[in-house]
C-alpha cells in the first residue's frame, strides 16, 4: 500500500468515528449551554481545520458555502484586538453531516496530489506538507475523542473504533 493510500486512510476512518459522535450525539447534548465548547463546535471546528489543511495553502482555502465569520475558533484571537469569536446560532446537526461529507470528499481529492515533501502551506506551521497531515490526523483524533467522552460520560454512548477505511 503506497503512502497516500495510508493517510487517507486513517483520514477516512478517524473522520468516520467524528460521524458516529455527530449521528449518535443526543439532541441535549448539541447545544448543551453548560459546555464551554458545545458539541456542535467542536465538530465544526474539527472539520474546518482538516478542510483548511488539506489545501495546498491558505490562500487556496474555500471556506464552505455556510461558514459564518470565526465560527471555527474556539478561543480570541492571539493577535490584536484579542477579541473572542462571536457565535451567535448554532449548527444543526444536519448542517454538520453536509459538511463533513465535503471534508471527506477533499481527503479523497486532496491527499493524491499534495506534495508531500514541499512546506505546509501556512505560515504559522512551519513543517513539511507530511507533517502537516500527521497534524491535521491528530487534531481530528483529539476533538473526536473529547466528543466521544462527552458521550460516554453524559449519554452512556460509545462510539465504535475504525481501525481503516477504503475510499468513500
């Protein structure tokens, strides 16, 4: 199995149990106002991040068609004016899904042409492209698994391992 193959992959199957959170998250829980992060955030966040750093750049980047301004951070910005990010209305989980297969879609597309070796692509990750992927995988890994927690201790939900998956 060549390398790309690999990464998308463990691309495809850490984005399958992201799904299995989102389908399986009870309604009380998706905009639970005692979360600092609510779980429809987080999810969100997650996949914009893998969508944004499976471009070649960011000025490459096409937010998805129902992006709202800063909705992907979870934090102020670290620069001046620090402000926090305004969230007014959330997701629905519906909306959610929709673009989470968009995010498949680009791993598919994405990972057989990027150049592996060249550099990132953005300026605040100094690495290669291979490492930026290795990055991306983590940070899906570490949102999925905050969200599966949130299940099992909140809802008594799991959410079933995905060691590989094929191609979508």
């Amino acid at each position: 199995m060549e390398i790309r193959e690999v990464i998308q992959s463990q691309y495809l199957a850490a984005l399958e149990m992201l799904e299995q959170a989102i389908q399986h998250c009870p309604d009380a829980l998706w905009d639970h106002p005692g979360d600092k992060n609510r779980f429809w955030h987080l999810s969100y966040h997650a996949l914009f991040y893998t969508h944004l750093y499976l471009q070649n750049s960011e000025k490459e980047f096409s937010p998805w068609s129902k992006h709202r301004e800063r909705y992907h951070s979870l934090e102020p910005l670290p620069q001046p004016p620090y402000d926090e990010p305004q969230i007014r209305d959330s997701y629905s989980k519906e909306e959610v899904l929709e673009y989470h297969r968009i995010v498949q879609e680009q791993v598919v597309e994405k990972i057989a042409t990027l150049d592996l070796n060249g550099p990132s692509g953005f300026y605040w990750l100094p690495f290669s492209k291979a490492e930026l992927l290795l990055y991306n995988l983590r940070h899906i890994q570490q949102h999925t698994g905050e969200l599966c927690e949130r299940l099992g201790t909140q809802a008594n939900i799991d959410v079933e391992w995905v060691g590989t998956k094929a191609g979508i």
